[in-house]
C-alpha cells in the first residue's frame, strides 16, 4: 500500500514536471515570456530569502554549538579539578589514619 501510494506520488511528480516543461516550451509571446520571467524572479527572490534564513540559522546553530563546546571543556575541567582535589583529600585521611594506627600500635608496645 504505502509502495503503491509512493508509485502514484511519482507520477504525479513526473506529470507535474512534464506540464511544467511544456508550459515553458509552449512560451510563444513576449506577454508570455514577461510573465514567465516575473514568476522565476519571484521564485529567484525567495530562494534567496529562503537561504538567508537558513544561513542565519545555520550560523546561529554553529554558535549554539561552539558555546556548549567551551562549556562542556569547562565542565570537565572542574570535574578534573574536583577529582584531583578528593584524592588529595583521600590521601590525606588515609595518611592520618595510618598515623593514627601507628600511634595506637607504638602505645601498646
């Protein structure tokens, strides 16, 4: 079903693209041949407005990108920091008790 439904969309498109093709070779006077033109100018203009658009999203999105990027690095270097800062922490404990352990064992001597 969704084959055959594909099938006829093509060749609705195909239909449409011959009609176009022969609405344009059909062309045979210069009021014609104006309005042809004004139409494709049309069609030129929003192409470009389209781009535009799209360019600026495109750019907005890139720099969307680039702000998470530097934040993401900054991220992990906190985490790095924050990871270095508790094994030095953990050493110093583990350090404090095996002091302690010492201490305890040189008393009982």
């Amino acid at each position: 079903s969704a084959q055959i439904a594909d099938l006829q969309q093509k060749l609705l498109d195909a239909d449409n693209g011959d009609r176009a093709k022969q609405r344009w070779d059909s062309i045979a006077t210069i009021l014609e041949a104006k309005c042809a033109l004004k139409y494709l100018l049309g069609e030129l203009v929003s192409s470009k407005v389209q781009e535009s658009k799209l360019q600026s999203s495109l750019e907005q999105s890139q720099a969307s990108c680039s702000d998470v990027q530097k934040m993401l690095m900054e991220e992990r270097n906190h985490i790095t920091e924050l990871e270095t800062e508790f094994q030095n922490q953990l050493l110093v404990q583990e350090q404090q008790h095996q002091e302690k352990v010492n201490h305890k064992s040189w008393k009982c001597q």
